[in-house]
C-alpha cells in the first residue's frame, strides 16, 4: 500500500509538471497540510511548502513599478531578484528528481508571470517528490557548466538554493514595500494562511 501511495504522488507530482507552468496559480495561497509523519524527507518537503507560502505572498499582486525597482544603482532590480529564485528552485527541483542543474541548456525566455508559475511549480514538484524520498542522501545538487561539472552532497541544498530562496523572497518582501506596493497584511506565516 505504501509503495503504491508514493507512485501516486510522483505521477501526481510529475503530471503537474507536465502542464508546465501549472494553471492552479492559488497552491500556495496557503500553506499544504503537514505530513502525518516526521520523516526527513517529510521535513524537506515542509521546508520547501513554507518557502513556497513565502515566495506566493512576497510575489502576489506586483507591478510593473515593483518588477523595475531597485534600491541604489548598483543593486538588481525585483525582478532580476525573481529571476534569481527561479534559478535556485530549478536547483531544487532537479536535486528532487536526481538530475544535473545543466546551465549549458538555453531556458525558455519567460514572462514574469510565467516565471512566477513555474517557480511555484518547481516548489510543488520538489516538496512531493522529497515527500516520497526514502534516502535524502540521494539528492545531492550537480551543476553542469561549459567548465565542466560538480557534485554537492544534500546538506548543500539546506544551507544553499533552499535557504538562499528564504532569503530573497524576503528581499522582494522589503523591495515592494519600498516601491509602494507592501504584501497583503493578512498574511499570517506562522499559521500559513491568509487572516479573514
């Protein structure tokens, strides 16, 4: 029963991928029930739902002045911010299906709405597919570049694209904020929904 449960969940998983970007833009209005177990790839996948929640919230509702805004000259502007976390949740992605990051393939030209969807799609795929994962250890993060490839072990993915998304999704938090445009106030993050 339980081997059949995780293939469903990768068909799932993958067959949402398939759609790409998925139309269901609302997943991660709020957060996704907890797992019922506390397994590794469990708490995984809960790291992966809560950034998603964040990168939802951080990324509903902006502009054309939000996207183009930039504290200081030498700064990225919000929307090279956006880039660079779709960046890391391609990372993220293929670490969950074991494949290389390969930055010799050209990536679609994508629209910022487009973008928006298939990062949060890429959170979806990776949070069901680190779910499913008995052996964490397994999803290690290979970078392939025209100089050549590297491997890191799966802690890199914690303290690197998992944490570094974290992070800048609280960087476009304070960008469009800046810009006139703040999240919407009732946004409750601990709770992992949006207040009534």
């Amino acid at each position: 029963m339980k081997n059949f449960m995780v293939l469903s969940l990768l068909l799932f998983g993958m067959n949402n991928y398939a759609q790409y970007p998925n139309d269901d833009s609302s997943y991660y209005a709020e957060i996704p029930a907890a797992p019922l177990e506390y397994t590794p790839g469990a708490i995984v996948s809960r790291m992966i739902d809560g950034l998603g929640f964040r990168y939802y919230w951080s990324t509903e509702g902006l502009t054309e002045t939000d996207l183009s805004y930039k504290p200081s000259p030498d700064a990225r502007t919000l929307e090279q911010t956006l880039d660079h976390i779709y960046g890391l949740s391609r990372t993220i992605v293929n670490s969950a299906k074991q494949e290389p990051t390969d930055y010799k393939i050209p990536q679609p030209k994508l629209s910022s709405w487009e973008k928006r969807l298939a990062t949060l799609e890429n959170f979806r795929l990776a949070s069901s597919l680190f779910l499913a994962s008995e052996d964490i250890s397994k999803h290690t993060i290979v970078f392939i570049r025209d100089t050549g490839s590297s491997e890191f072990p799966f802690w890199n993915q914690i303290n690197g694209p998992i944490e570094d998304a974290v992070w800048h999704a609280g960087q476009v938090v304070v960008l469009r904020r800046a810009s006139g445009n703040p999240i919407n106030p009732k946004v409750n993050f601990f709770l992992g929904k949006r207040n009534e």
